[in-house]
C-alpha cells in the first residue's frame, strides 16, 4: 500500500495545509479511507496522527469503510422528498438486496441516502457513481438496475 500511496500523493508537496485535498485524493483512488493510508498521510504532511483522524471523521464526506463498486446515491432532498424519495429508496433497495447505508456482500453496490445533490429539476433523482438519474418511478429505476447487472454479467 505504501507504494500506491506514494504515487497517490506525488502531486503533493507534504504540508501540513494539503491534510484535506490530500484525503480526498486517496479516497478518490482508494474509494474510502483505511487506517493505513491515514497514517500514511499524517507522516507525509507531518501533522499528528490524531489530527488526520479528527478532521476525517469531522467532514462526512470521508469514508472509513469499502464501498461497492456502484455508489448509488439517492436524494432525500425537499424536492427529492416531496417527489416521492422514499419509494425511490424503497425500490432500488428492492433491486439491489440491501438497505440504506449497507454494501453488497459482493461489492457490486451501496446505497446511502444524501441530502439535496443539486438537480432538484430532476427530481426524484439519485446519481450512481457520477451518473446523475432523474424523474425516476418503479419502471425507470427497474430499467437502470436491469442494465447495470446486465454490464456485471459482460464484465465478469
Ligand atoms: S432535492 Fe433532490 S436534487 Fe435537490
């Protein structure tokens, strides 16, 4: 690991003031943050260990865990809400066999429910990695999953 996180961090100069985009540059490559990287990078930046951990755990966009290789993301939003978020959630839930905050055991998915993610035009929308997917009913959202394990079953 330490090699990739070298390269990971190349582009990096090693200051203490690089602690965020540097987390999020190895969970960009990584999808999440393991321990080892955090130590990794609290040596590289030279800031305390209790320092990397403190602001990772601060800003919820930093991960602790794996994530599936499908981040489905799914808006509960005002607009999302109204438009009816919770029988989006309910259905992709469905389709995918786990339920909000969960990954499949087979790393092919998770599912988080977000806040507002911008397309409210849209809505009810989630995105699927950075794959925005508006004004979704049953129908739509069944089509999307037949075709995402569809795309499994050709890359396997
Ligand atoms: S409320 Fe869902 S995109 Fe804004």
């Amino acid at each position: 690991m330490e090699k990739e996180l070298n390269k990971i961090l190349s582009s990096f100069q090693g200051k203490s003031n690089e602690l965020i985009p540097a987390l999020q540059q190895i969970q960009e490559e990584l999808g999440y943050l393991p321990g080892d990287a955090m130590l990794y990078a609290a040596e590289f930046l030279n800031v305390p260990e209790s320092t990397v951990f403190g602001v990772a755990s601060f800003y919820a966009q930093f991960r602790f865990t794996p994530v599936g290789k499908n981040m489905i993301m799914v808006c509960k939003g005002t607009a999302c809400h109204v438009k009816g978020a919770e029988k989006v959630l309910d259905e992709i839930s469905r389709q995918v066999g786990i339920e909000d905050g969960e990954t499949s055991a087979d790393m092919q998915y998770t599912l988080e429910s977000v806040a507002c993610i911008g397309c409210c035009a849209l809505a009810p929308c989630i995105t699927i990695n950075s794959e925005v997917h508006g004004r979704l009913n049953a129908k739509s959202i069944e089509k999307i999953f037949k075709r995402k394990k569809a795309e499994e079953k050709t890359n396997e």
